[in-house]
C-alpha cells in the first residue's frame, strides 16, 4: 500500500520524500502511516523499477533536495494497484483488542486503567483527524486541480472521525460495564 500512497501523491506533483512523509502524516497517518526510512526505501525502489525518477535541486538554504517525479509507467503502475482487488481489505491487527480480549486474567483496575489509557489516545487521535479537514482546504486553495481529489481525502477523513467516535463510545460503554458488574 505504500507504493500506492507514493504514487498517488506524485500523480499529483513532485515531491521530496520528506514531503511525502509530511503529506502522510496530514492525511492518511490515520489508515496508513509510514516511517521516513520506509518512505525512502520504496522511493529507490520505485525509481530503480522506473516508476518514478528524481532530480537534485540545489538549496541556498540547506542541503540539496532530491525532488521525485511519477513517470507514465508509474501512472500505469498507480492504476493497476487502485483497481486491483485487494487481498486483505478487511484483515486487521488490533494490538488493543489482543489486551482486551485477554483480560479476564487482570484485576478489574488493572483493566480499567488499559482502558482509560486506549480512551485518551484515542480522543488524541479524533482530535488530529479532525485538524486534518482545514488542510485540506489549504491545499485545495493553494492547487484548484485538486479540487477532485480533495473530495475523496475528506470522505476517507470522514471515515476516520466516524471510525474514532465509535471506538469511544465502545470504550465508554465497556468501562461502564466495568464499573457495574
């Protein structure tokens, strides 16, 4: 799914990795995040299989920048992996719900406090996602080609509040059940 994102974001512009990573971060972190080092990886990669290339532009500032650019045959790459059928759509590792799952064997404060724990990072999460809507029109404003675009990042936005409400009011509903029994 990396390659997707990397492709996808330079079928929009060219980048450097740490854009790309910034872009992460501002945008699909919450289904997709990535670390820059993997970043980095895929893009070589994807240059060396001729996805993609890159230029060094020199920097008065700072070091020289390696600006990457899609090439037709990444576009073609890029739309293959979008309408391919993905294999594992609805598979999910949830290192949280393993806990859960498992907790019979913990007292019931030992428990609570994993909840509560989950509950805070997971109102963090809401929060960021939800910040994640005014960058959208910044980019949206700064570049009219991706009005189109802009559309689908705020519907998978969307899904990432709704995603979050859920899982709080779980949350909640299973620490009340705590606190009854």
């Amino acid at each position: 799914m990396l390659d997707v994102i990397i492709l996808g974001f330079l079928s929009y512009s060219s980048f450097t990795g740490y854009e790309i990573k910034k872009l992460i971060d501002t945008s699909t972190n919450f289904f997709w995040h990535a670390k820059l080092s993997q970043i980095y990886t895929r893009l070589k990669a994807l240059e060396s299989e001729e996805y993609i290339s890159s230029i060094l532009e020199n920097s008065d500032s700072g070091p020289d920048k390696r600006v990457y650019s899609i090439l037709p045959k990444g576009r073609n790459r890029f739309v293959s992996l979008m309408v391919r059928s993905p294999d594992d759509t609805l598979l999910r590792k949830d290192p949280f719900l393993v806990r859960v799952f498992f907790s019979g064997s913990l007292t019931d404060e030992q428990i609570r406090v994993i909840l509560l724990n989950q509950r805070l990072e997971v109102e963090k999460e809401l929060q960021r996602i939800d910040d994640v809507n005014p960058e959208i029109e910044k980019r949206e404003d700064k570049n009219p080609m991706l009005k189109r675009a802009s559309r689908f990042w705020k519907y998978t936005n969307s899904f990432g509040i709704e995603y979050y409400r859920m899982y709080q009011k779980w949350l909640e509903t299973t620490l009340e059940d705590l606190e009854n029994e």
